[in-house]
C-alpha cells in the first residue's frame, strides 16, 4: 500500500487543536484506520494519526518560546505526526530531526512537514537503547504512556543529559511519568485525544532533575 496516498486520501490537512499554526493530516471517524489494520499485518496502534497531549503542549511551549530551540539543532523523539519537529522548525530550529519507529509515523512526518512548508531529518529507527545524539537539544512529546517505554526513554534521556544534551519533555501527567524526576518548566491546558469532546486538560512542560 502507497502510504503517502492513503494519509492524503484519507486523513484531511487541518489546523492542530491549541496549535494553529501546525496543519497535520489528522484521523477522522470515515477515515478508515481499522480497515487498513487489516490490510497490513505491520499496522500498529496509529498514534501517529492524532495529536496527543504531550506533543500539543510541547508544541504550545516551542512556538510561544522560540528561543527555546532557535539556532539549535533539535530531535524530536517519538516523533508520531511530526508535530513538535514542525513546531521546532517553524520557531527557527537550525536543523530539525524527527525519529519514530513506526513507518506510517515516518510518512505522516515526511508529509506534514512539506504540507507546513518547514524542513525535518525523518529517520525511522528506535534509538533508546543507544548512544545519545548529536544534537543541542531533544524533544519528547508524549512518550510516557507505558511503563516500560517510559522506563527505557528515562534512561535514554538521562544519557542525553550526562553528554550535555538538553531535554523537555511534554506530558499531561500520565502514570507511568516520573514526575518525582522532573522539574515543571510550564504549563497549559490541551485537548487531549479520547477526551470528551471541547475537554480541556493540564499537560506540562519538564526538564529531568
């Protein structure tokens, strides 16, 4: 199955909830996600077809605080629609690197990135248990959802952290954060998907402690 067409047939350019200034092909009820989880036995749960709270609210924070990432070179980890790493670009990241181990994420990046007019470096490769990157700065949106990912993205990001790499994590206080390890930079409320619709909920901004 050609990826790209299908996410351009069946998932519309929108505006992103809280983030206007980001358009991503975003799933909808007729969009037919559970027919092509049939079709495709590599097909996993298509995290990267909505926006979530922790990449919202890392979003909100890059865009109304560009110097965050202005001139710096930034990973988005877990990059799922790409919408922090378009977020980093557009506020004037020097370079822009998104990593996701899904390949539909891979392309929904690759086409919300041109759709937004902003450049991004899309690898698809699970870095966790690897050497931390060469770059000023990693983003993570939303990847504490699960324990024991959100044990191995710790201990990745700890890495970062001992080899002088910065890192904000964005998350609407999901469980398995250690939020004991973590410092609040700033917060805002975000619609989260699975909420009840025009619901709002507090998700925040962390640096590790």
């Amino acid at each position: 199955m050609d990826l790209d067409v299908f996410i351009r047939e069946h998932l519309p350019l929108e505006p992103t909830p809280g983030v206007p200034e980001v358009r991503l092909h975003r799933a909808g009820p007729r969009s037919g996600l559970s027919r092509l989880a049939k079709a495709d036995a590599d097909f996993g749960s298509p995290y990267w077809a909505r926006p979530w709270g922790g990449g919202l609210v890392l979003a909100r924070h890059v865009l109304d605080r560009p110097e965050t990432v202005a001139g710096r070179t930034v990973l988005d980890l877990g990059a799922g629609s790409g919408l922090v790493a378009i977020a980093a670009a557009l506020a004037g990241a020097a370079e822009v690197t998104a990593i996701d181990v899904d390949p539909y994420a891979v392309a929904a990046t690759r086409l919300n990135a041109a759709a937004n007019g902003v450049a991004v470096r899309i690898i698809r490769a699970d870095p966790l248990d690897g050497e931390p990157p060469e770059v000023d700065l990693v983003l993570v949106g939303d990847l504490f959802y699960a324990p024991d990912l959100a044990a191995r993205t710790e201990a990745f990001l700890r890495r970062c952290r001992t080899a002088g790499v910065a890192v904000l994590i964005g998350d609407p206080w999901r469980a398995p954060l250690p939020v004991d390890r973590l410092s609040v930079v700033a917060r805002h409320a975000v619609a989260d998907y699975g909420d009840v619709e025009g619901a709002v909920r507090d998700a925040a901004v962390f640096t590790l402690i």
